[in-house]
C-alpha cells in the first residue's frame, strides 16, 4: 500500500509533464507575404473613393450646375486628389476632387487605403 501512495504522485507528475508537452505543438510559422507591386495601396497620405451611386458625373467645378467632365459608374475606385467645401448657394456639401473633376461626398464613400476601397468595390458587385 505504501508503494502504491509513493508511485501516485510520481504518476501524477508524469501526466501533467506529457500533457503540458503535448499541448505545445509546434507548428510551422506561415510566411506573410506582402503585395507591394502598387505603391500607393497602403499609402498613408492617399485616400481612396468608391463611388455608390449607379452612375455619378464628375464635374469641372465644385457644384452642381457646373459642366460635367467624365462619368463614372458605382464600383468604381479613385484615388482623391483634394477636398472641399462648396459654398452655401451650392449647398454647402462636401467635394473630392479626382484626375477627372470633382465628385460630391454624396456619391461616394472614402477609404484609408486602396485594399478596402477595393474589398468595398468588390461588395458593390465591381469587377477588378
């Protein structure tokens, strides 16, 4: 009886070592590859745009009455190159201003980076 008192403990020990051992298993490390082929993806001093609206004009002028220049459709991505405000006969709303003219706030939705812009478009429907 004695032995038997002396061996549990010993065993208990053996136990919680092999289970502590076997609960570290090593795995291999899995390698994050980062896609630098565009620059400006991760750009902190780039904001992206994605236009929601079906069919959106940009315009040459921050308002509404102003000529419109090009047109884009919804899915649609853009780095922003400015931003302002329109005056109050303009309606006072917020303007981004890209390559091809200025698209008000309204029709689009802005992003820190290009990789959520594109995850956004790609939700919209947008093909790559």
């Amino acid at each position: 009886m004695k032995a038997a008192k002396s061996i549990l403990p010993l065993f208990f020990l053996f136990s919680l070592f092999f289970f502590a051992l076997s609960s570290c298993k090593r795995s291999e490390a899995s390698e994050i590859v980062l896609d630098n082929s565009d620059p400006l993806a991760l750009a902190p001093d780039v904001r992206w745009a994605v236009v929601i609206e079906p069919y959106a004009a940009f315009r040459e002028e921050l308002s509404w009455d102003a000529e419109a220049t090009d047109y884009c459709k919804q899915g649609e991505l853009f780095p922003i190159l400015a931003s302002a405000l329109a005056n109050e006969e303009n309606g006072g709303e917020a303007w981004y201003r890209f390559d091809n003219g200025w698209l008000p706030a309204s029709a689009i939705t802005v992003y820190p980076n290009k990789l959520r812009a594109l995850k956004a478009a790609a939700s919209l429907g947008a093909k790559k």
